[in-house]
C-alpha cells in the first residue's frame, strides 16, 4: 500500500468498549454490541437506494462463515429488502442463474406473476410482513438478475493486465484478487454498497495473531494487500476514485503487549483504519495513540464517528438518516457520532 500513500487519510486514534469479535463487529457495523440493529451497508441503500435495479443494493462477499453470523450485514428492524446479499467465492458467485433447460423465458415470467398473485393475497391479510414483502421483491429481482448478473460477474472478459493488477492466478491472493475485482464492476453498475470481509476461516485468518503475531500478519496481509492496490489503481484509471469511498477497518486491533512468546491479543482501546476515494484529499494522518499504543492520545474516534463520517462522505447527514421505531427515530449513530471527522481531509462541510 505504500504506492498508495498520498491517496488515503490513515486514522491512528480508533478506539471502542468490545473485546469479543462478534460484539465488536456489530458496533463496527451497527453501533450497538447487540445484534438485531440495521448495519451501514443497509442504511446506506435505505438512504441511497441503488442505481441498478437489476442487481442488488447491498452485496457482501466474504473468505469464510462470519463471527458475527448473518446478523453482521442484516437489516435490523427496517424492511428486509435492505439487507446483504452475499455473493460466493470461485467462479460463481451467484447460484442457479441459468433458467433451466426446456424452460422459457414467457413461461418463467407466468409462473412468477402467479406466485406473485398468490404472495400478495397473503401479504394482504399480514400487513406490515417485512420479510414476506422482502421474499416477494427477492424474487422479482432473481428474474431480472438472471439477465444481468452473469455478465457483471463474469471476470474473463478483463484482460490480462487487469487480472495481473489484482493478483489474479497468484496462489495467495487469487481468492481476494477476484473478490477485489467483482467489487469494482459491481460498482461500475451501480451497486450501492459492497462489503469485503478478510480472514473469517476458522484456522486461517488474522486471529491467529493469538500465537504468532508476525506470522499470521505476513500470510493475511499478502492475500490482500496486492489486490486492494489493484482495486485502488483501477478506480482511477475508470474515472471512479472520486466517487467510490473505499475503507478499509478492523473491529479492533492488537495489544501492545505480548500474549504468549509471539502473540498479541484483542485490543478495542486503540487501533488503525483508513479512508481513499470520494473527494478525500489524502497523504495525512489523523490521530495518535500514546507511546506504548495503549490508548488514543488525540483525535479520539469511535465506531459512531467513523460512521458518521462515512455517511458525510455517502452525501448524507448522519442525524437526519433516521427510521421510526418502538416510538422514535432510529439511527446508525444513535445519539452520537458528534465527532464525525470529514472537514480533516475533505474540507469545511458546503
């Protein structure tokens, strides 16, 4: 990433209250520890909507089963229309898109509108059925997908030297290099929202900083970190960089004291993420920790700020993005997110 300096704003003073991954990432992504909450990617389209209506809004590809489990990139208590859609790995990122043989088109089409038929005359006797309304427009979405999606996700029509950007055909990094580059014609056709997520096999991801610190870091970091400069240098040479926000976060960091004779263990109090794209004026740092990296020193941020930074950065205000519920206005930051950071590396606020 070090070609990639002057692009990015390197944030050193994140800090939160949970140890534990899958609390951690609900806060990361919700701003609560307990699940149940819409995450970002999901308030992002519920402010946004998407500019393709043939494919979904909110799309999540991940290396493994997630500890945080589907409730990790899930609606929370707004309709399920905006929650992720999780796209495979390997060369079929999208299942049963092919109509089956001896089926047409017309025929495929009368089937689905009498389902639909039959979906709505027993939505009418459920009012207010989110699920069963998010099931009804799920598969309304499968059929037009089914003529739009193989060409979005098919990568070998990309030449040689792009494949080659994102590491593609490498043996460490192929798995996130084709991610990387799924994720960039995704956005190219208005995806709102994609969220990558690193190291969540069990017995092969960053966790294994428990025991071996170095070890683990060098292994995960060479999956990635080739193709994310990829993701970044093929941004700008599209046009896209100034209006693709790219983040790249962690729920928590590392100790910095030792856990074992090579291991560092979690650590909420104080750690790095850092920000590229959307008008960011990058080459700067914000933040600092103190001498021993134990706690943020100045520029303390947290989860809320982040995210109401991200949602600034989005076009929207992070107060003004709200959804009623149990008798109030619900929102990403709850009722902070007071420190959102923008005006640092974009500017005083128009």
């Amino acid at each position: 990433m070090v070609k990639h300096a002057d692009e990015f704003v390197l944030v050193r003073s994140c800090y939160g209250d949970a140890f534990d991954h899958a609390p951690a990432m609900y806060l990361r992504s919700t701003g609560s520890m307990i699940p149940g909450r819409p995450c970002l990617g999901s308030w992002a389209v519920y402010g946004l909507g998407s500019e393709n209506r043939n494919l979904p809004a909110f799309v999540v590809m991940s290396d493994g089963a997630m500890k945080c489990g589907l409730q990790g990139f899930g609606a929370g208590f707004p309709p399920g229309v905006y929650q992720g859609t999780i796209f495979r790995a390997g060369a079929t990122p999208i299942l049963d898109l092919a109509t089956p043989a001896g089926i047409t088109t017309q025929a495929q089409r009368e089937t689905l509108d009498f389902l639909c038929q039959l979906n709505q005359r027993h939505l009418a006797a459920r009012a207010g059925d989110d699920e069963l309304e998010a099931r009804i427009a799920a598969y309304e979405l499968a059929f037009r997908r089914q003529s739009t999606a193989p060409q979005a996700v098919d990568i070998t029509k990309e030449t040689d030297a792009t494949r080659k950007l994102y590491g593609i055909g490498e043996p460490a990094m192929d798995d996130f290099g084709r991610k990387y580059l799924l994720a960039r014609r995704l956005v190219e056709r208005g995806v709102r929202f994609v969220q990558l997520c690193s190291g969540t096999h069990q017995g092969d991801d960053w966790d294994g900083a428990h025991n071996d610190l170095t070890g683990s870091h060098h292994k995960m970091a060479a999956k990635s970190d080739l193709p994310v400069q990829g993701l970044l240098t093929d941004l700008k040479s599209r046009g896209l960089r100034d209006s693709t926000l790219v983040v790249w976060a962690s729920e928590f960091g590392r100790t910095p004291l030792a856990e074992g004779r090579n291991g560092r263990d979690h650590h909420p109090y104080a750690f790095s993420m850092w920000m590229a794209g959307a008008g960011i004026r990058g080459g700067r740092v914000l933040g600092s920790t103190d001498e021993f990296g134990l706690r943020p020193a100045e520029n303390p941020v947290d989860s809320h700020d982040v995210n109401a930074t991200i949602l600034r950065l989005l076009g929207m205000e992070h107060t003004k993005l709200t959804y009623f519920y149990q008798g109030r206005d619900m929102r990403l930051t709850d009722v902070h997110g007071e420190r959102e950071f923008t005006k640092f590396f974009c500017g005083p606020r128009r």
